[in-house]
C-alpha cells in the first residue's frame, strides 16, 4: 500500500471520528454546566444556564434526561429553564421547507384600470398579481407581486402612465407603486396621519392618492389619482373632491344637521379648519351637495332651493332656485332639476336656460363628455326594471335618448357608460356619443356594467370578465385573461386536505395533485356529519358521513340508509315530514369511532340514539319544547349536544346536554350571540357572548361554566379558533378588534396572545404536541400542554392554516397559493 493511500484511509478514519468525540466532548460540556447550576454564586448559575441553552438542539435529549434524574429541585428548575430556551430555539429554527405548491383555480380578474394614453390595460386578481397588458395584443408586458388580493378598484395609472399603482386596505404597506418600464418598484409613499385615505408619493411631480376613508361603500377603493395638474382616474363619488388645476382636496360629510368640508393642500401638513354648513331641519327635505372643479365653491340644496357657499370663509355668497330636487356642477355654473323635470342652468344666481322634461323623481345626474345623463324612477317601471335612463345634450338641453326602462352602468373611469334596456338591448356611449350595441345575454339582462376607458381603449365588465369593446363596431374579442383565484378556506377532511373558494371546492392527495373537485362552493359543516363531498372518495347520492368517513347515510326509499365501512348497516324509518326536514339540516350526529348515531326526527319531536354495528335502537326521548337545528356528540362520546335554533328575534340562546340515554342532563342557556365557528369546540366547549362576557361550559360537565370579560363592548362576537378535549384550554378570537385570547377553565385566567388573522385564520396541533395559530403578523407557536406562546414566525404569515390529524403536516395558503409543509 502506497504512503498516500494510507495517508487518505488515515484522513478517512478521523474524518468519522468526530460525530463520536463531539457527543463525547457535549457531554463532559454538560456535567461542568450542570455542576456549575449548584454554585452559591448566581452570576455563576445564571452563566450555566447561559451555557447550556446555547448548546441547542443537540443538548435537548441529554437536558430532559438529567432533569427526570436531578433531585436538587433548584437545580431541576434551572435546568428547566434552560430546556425552555432549548426549545424556543428549536422552533425559530425549525425548518418549513414546502413539499409542495398548488394554485388549484382560475377566475377572472377582479380589477381593471386604463392607462391615460389607452395603450395599456392593467388587471388585478384575487391572487396577489398585478398584470400590465398591451391594449392591442393584450399581451402580458409586466406581472407585479403583492401580498393581498386586489380589490375590485385597487389599481390605477398615473397621469404620465409611467407608474403602476395599487392600494390595499390589508395593509401595510397599504400603498405601493412600480415604474412599468423598468419593473421596479418605487418607494417613498407617506400617509397624511390626519387625513385617512391619503397616500402620497414624494418624489418631485409626485402623485396623490385618494382612497374611500371607514364608512365608504368600498373601503380602500381608489377615488382619485392626481398629480396637482392631471388625473388618471377621478371616479364618481362624493366623498372626496379633487381640484383640477391645484393640489387641494376637499373630504365633504354630513352627520344630518350639517355639510362638513375639509380642505387639505396636498402639500401641507394638516386639513385647514373644516367649514359648516347647515342643512334644513326638515328630515324629508332633499340634502344633495356638489363642489366645483376648483374646490372654491360648493352648492348645497336645503329647503327646495341651492344655496352657493364660499369654501375659504364659508360664507354663502347667493340663494338660487325653488323646489330643487337636485344639482351637478357644470363649467362655469351649476344644473339644476325638480321632481316635476324643469332642468335649469344657472351662472352667478342668474338663471341661463330653462327646458321642462319629464319628471324625474327620485333622480341622479352625471355630467360627461358634453352630455347629462339623468336616471331616475320611471313612470312605467318593471320588475326588472323599475329606473328610467334620459340623456340630454350638456349645452341645449336637446334630447339625446329617453329609455323608460333600463339601467345605467358607469362611467367608472373616463366618460363611457353603458345604458341596459328592457328590450335587451345594451348602448355604449363614449366621448359624448353613442358607439355602438353590445350583445345581451337573456339569462343575465344587467350583465355589462363597469365601464373604464381613456383614448380609443374601452373595457366594460361582462359578467365577472373584462372585455376590450371596439368602438367600430368589430366582433368583441376573447375577455382579458384569467388570474388564479384566491383560497377562501382551508380544513383537513377524513379524504385530504381540502380548500374552499367561490369556484367550489378541491380535495388534495398526498403528493399535491388534485383528487377530487366539487363545484359547489366552500364547505361547511357544524362538526358532526361533513358534507361528503369535501371527503373526495364516498358514492354519489350521500347526504352525510362520519368524520372518519366510515360512516355514510343517505335517503332510500323513505328511510334513512346507514352504510358502515361500505356495506348497509341499518335503516333508520322515519315520516317523510322528519326526511323532509333533515334534507335540510345537520340533524344527525356520529360518535368518532362511528359506533353510535343520533338522529332528530323534528315531525315526531324526539330524538333516537343507535348502535351502528348491531342496528338496534338504544334510546329514544322526546324533545317537545324544542326548536332544535342542530345535534353533535360530545368528545367523550357519550352527551349529545343539541343546539337549539339560533332566532336572531329572540333574545335567549339554548343548548341541551343530553347523557348516553338521550335524557336531559343539563341546560346552557345565555342572552346574547353565538360563537362564532365550531360550535362545540374539541367536542367539549361550548360559549356565548352575553353583555361583554365570553361564557364557557363544560359539555363533559355541564355544571361547570365559567366567565371571561374580553371586551368592553357588549356585543362583541367571538370565534372559536383551537380547544384539545384533553386540555382546560381555549383559544378564541373577538371578531371586533381580531385579538386572540388564550383561556383557561382551570382557574379561569386569560391570556391576550396577540392580534389575530384578518384574512383568514386556523390552528392546528404539531407533531411535537406544540401549538400553531396564525396570528396577523405571522405563525404564532404555543407550548405544548400550557399553549404558552414561544415565538411568532414571521416567515410563515398566512391568509389560512390547515394541520393533518397526526401533526406532520401543516398547509398554509397565501392569497392563490397552498403551501404544504413538513416541519422539521
């Protein structure tokens, strides 16, 4: 053997040497650390303790089995102390690398935008994207990622069409904005901390967005976009106000007795002092306002007549008009109309031009392109169509076309809008003229609205599609293409785990590929029998099934057909007032192992208990007082939980505990709201909100109930989030102020945990037996048997959690996307 073959197997065997010594060296490192745990010096403890938690995961074993053997108890403590750091450790390095990603549905886009030169169109999806489209080709130019799913009005251009810009109420960051050309994103949005809705960009030249503030019909929508001398989109709207040729916007408002207006220079630091002005004390008077272009006027009609008002004093400078029953703002003056169709054009007070034509009650009008376009009640209104649509010339008066039945439809951005006939017939106007017909579907009459256009680029919503409309007459194309959909649950069924969205629902196999789909839309269920056909492998035809699956029912022939592990168990007769009102509720109820069947028979008012393995009948008891929707067995398999019908009218909530027997064995009665989610809890609790209380009860003891005071608000919902049969521990959400709150039935203390999910949620217990909830800023983990929180993975923040049965895997789902891990 040569010398450099043996130095190579000398090389070989020390490589292999090391595993055996560092395990050798870790444990002499530990008995000096844990020798130290006993010195009278506490710098000295407090440094062993340092020393054994920096050992890690690798210590983790060797400090557990010390700790079993320590009798010192005060040694035994800082070793617990330092097992505890070990574990924190453990799981913020804990390794979630995805086995696989699926995006399982399609839908169309639920945001659409025209750039001003009508080159580009932009489109956004419930999956985060945001795509640039060539007009034309409509071929994808640039796809920007976010984090939330794009609203309906999310996104627009900038007046140049240079920057792409998106707002997201899911915030932060709630403003973002990208440089097309380039692909970039650009930073430097600020928010106005006095002015709610108002980002602005600060490079020089920059942009102003406006957004509807709380209490808006579409919160986060973007209203305006200015940069002080253009616009790119100036929706209709009276919230806010944006000047044409400054940077000033006016927020106008009204608490009944008063017009608000605040004025706020872009530029500047605050909103000025907000101007007043009082409204007529009549309630059923007509209260309309309009501000002019330049933010220095508003018209307010108060009492039949249009009062005109400075905007800087606040001053009213003329009083115009009778019987008025509505205004617009027009260049250089205002319009007027009355309920009886006198339109009137007014400059200074004085009176232009005058026209009578047919009255308009109950009217709006908007003022585009040269045109004024008047909906109101119509005279000769169908079911269908109870609205009349009348346009008008903005300079003569001279009718354009009068529609005694339709709808209107836009304008969104730019000028087009579309008018929805009767006769099934659908107009499209466009720069103050009428462009051409779009085809009608007969099943859906108000099927196109929506309308975005700038330059010769028009798109109109069809349905839930965006379709480029060719103002010449050509054959509409293909809608704009698809994004991927956003999952709106996620839940593990006896057949995979499953995900929810408006499309239907999907059923995962192990490796990630699709196993079954079902178009009927998320999933639900109270807990006991699950829809089957979330669980992806049980016959057609089934009403209901076990949550192991193996037990199926479903109506034959006037009888309830129970099928245990695929064969016919027992036929449950019952009248066919009972199967009509089961066909349409939960009324039945499965122990966990499938042993044992509660059905309600509502016709007959009781309730029968049956053993599913030998078909007998083991109990049969009247609930005659009860309005029952609902029954569940409880964890222990024994109590039946019947949930009596959740009547918002009445003021009283009722649930019964009934023993094996199906007699009465205790009574949950609360005034106020149910919790939200699974109603029975770990099949063991069971709350309510009452008066700003959370009140918890026992099914396992329905003696035993306990009171938690969350909120100050008394109609607070709560939502149950996680609950283990085996532990006294709860997590609930409020609903209102999305906290997460750990309870403890033991000795009745809470734990605020942090800030929940406010897209979505889910827990689920780990394979190590510690805790996951998502929380808002990320995957919080909570100790195992005390749900302490251990750390917040931020890494791994979520719009919905799902965890297997044994804890080994855990799918998250971020907008479009379903994440499966393995943590290791």
């Amino acid at each position: 053997m040569t010398r450099c073959v043996k130095s190579a197997l000398a090389l070989l065997a020390c490589s292999c040497l090391p595993s055996f010594a560092d395990d050798t060296r870790l444990e002499a490192r530990l008995e000096r650390e844990i020798a130290r745990l006993a010195s009278d010096d506490p710098a000295e403890r407090d440094a062993a303790v340092d020393a054994i938690a920096k050992e890690g995961w690798s210590a983790e074993a060797a400090v557990r089995s010390r700790m079993a053997a320590e009798n010192d108890p005060e040694v035994r403590g800082r070793l617990a102390v330092a097992l505890e750091r070990i574990e924190v450790q453990i799981v913020r390095e804990a390794k979630w690398d995805p086995v696989w990603v699926a995006e399982p549905y399609e839908a169309p886009a639920d945001a659409c935008a025209v750039s001003p030169d009508g080159k580009r169109i932009a489109t956004g999806g419930s999956d985060g994207r945001i795509r640039v489209l060539d007009a034309v080709t409509r071929k994808i130019l640039r796809e920007f990622e976010t984090s939330y799913r794009c609203r309906s009005d999310g996104i627009a251009f900038s007046p140049d069409g240079s920057v792409l810009l998106h707002y997201s109420p899911e915030g932060p960051p709630f403003a973002r904005a990208w440089r097309i050309s380039e692909g970039t994103e650009i930073g430097g949005f600020s928010s106005a901390p006095d002015f709610p809705g108002l980002d602005r960009w600060s490079e020089p030249g920059g942009l102003a967005i406006v957004v509807a503030p709380p209490g808006c019909f579409e919160v986060g929508s973007i209203q305006y976009v200015s940069d002080g001398k253009r616009f790119s989109v100036r929706r209709a709207g009276r919230s806010f106000q944006v000047s044409t040729d400054r940077e000033k916007i006016a927020v106008t408002s009204t608490d009944g007795i008063t017009f608000a207006f605040g004025i706020r220079e872009i530029g500047k630091e605050r909103i000025r002092e907000t101007v007043r002005i009082p409204l007529d004390p009549d309630p059923g008077a007509p209260r309309v306002f309009e501000v002019d272009a330049n933010l220095t006027t508003a018209a307010v009609l108060s009492g039949g007549s249009c009062g005109e008002y400075d905007l800087e004093s606040g001053e009213r400078k003329r009083l115009f008009g009778e019987e008025l029953a509505g205004v617009c703002a027009i260049p250089g003056g205002w319009l007027t109309w009355t309920e009886e169709g006198r339109i009137q054009w007014w400059k200074d007070g004085i009176e232009a031009r005058s026209i009578m034509g047919r009255p308009l009650s109950r009217s709006s009008a908007h003022v585009t392109s040269g045109l004024v376009v008047f909906s109101a009640d119509s005279p000769d209104s169908a079911p269908d169509y109870p609205r009349m649509v009348i346009i008008r010339s903005l300079s003569t008066g001279e009718l354009v076309e009068w529609h005694p039945r339709a709808h209107l439809s836009g304008p969104w951005q730019g000028g087009a809008f579309v008018v929805q006939t009767s006769g099934l017939a659908t107009r499209l106007f466009a720069d103050g003229k009428f462009r051409r017909e779009l085809p009608q579907c007969p099943e859906r009459p108000s099927s196109w609205f929506t309308v975005f256009q700038a330059g010769p680029t028009c798109v109109v919503q069809h349905g839930f599609e965006f379709v480029v409309v060719p103002f010449d007459g050509e054959e509409l194309p293909a809608p704009l293409p698809v994004h991927k959909e956003a999952v709106l649950v996620l839940r593990w069924q006896p057949g995979g785990l499953t995900a929810g969205s408006d499309s239907g629902d999907v059923v995962f196999a192990a490796d990630g590929t699709i196993a079954h789909r079902h178009a009927g839309g998320c999933f639900s269920g109270f807990g006991a029998f699950q829809d089957p056909a979330t669980l992806g492998y049980l016959p057609g035809g089934t009403r209901w099934a076990s949550p192991d699956g193996r037990v199926s029912a479903h109506v034959v022939d006037r009888v309830i057909r129970v099928d245990r592990n695929g064969s016919t168990a027992l036929d449950l007769p019952l009248s066919e007032e009972d199967l009509q009102a089961i066909s349409r509720g939960a009324l039945m109820a499965v122990t966990a192992d499938g042993k044992r069947l509660a059905v309600f028979g509502p016709a007959r008012r009781r309730i029968e208990v049956w053993d599913a393995e030998s078909g007998k009948r083991i109990a049969a008891e009247p609930l005659a007082d009860a309005n029952t929707r609902a029954i569940q067995f409880a964890a222990d398999g024994r109590g039946i939980v019947v949930m009596d019908d959740d009547n918002e009218m009445s003021p009283t909530r009722s649930l019964r505990v009934l023993d094996a027997e199906a007699r009465l064995a205790g009574r949950f009665e609360w005034a106020g709201k149910n919790i939200e989610g699974d109603w029975v809890a770990g099949g063991r609790w069971v709350a309510g909100s009452e008066k700003g209380d959370l009140r918890v009860a026992d099914l396992l003891n329905p003696r035993r109930e306990r009171r938690f005071r969350l909120s100050d608000q008394e109609d607070t919902p709560y939502a149950h989030v996680l609950a283990r049969p085996e532990l006294d521990l709860l997590i609930v959400r409020d609903v209102y102020k999305t906290a997460l709150w750990r309870l403890d039935m033991s000795d009745g203390s809470q734990l605020r945990l942090g800030e929940a999910s406010r897209n979505g949620g889910g827990a689920a217990v780990l394979a190590d037996g510690n805790a996951a909830v998502l929380a808002w800023d990320g995957l919080l983990i909570l100790r195992k048997g005390t749900w302490d929180p251990i750390t917040t993975r931020t890494d791994l923040a979520a719009d919905w959690l799902a965890g297997s049965p044994d804890g080994k895997r855990v799918a998250l789902s971020r907008t479009s996307r379903i994440f499966m891990y393995e943590p290791r």
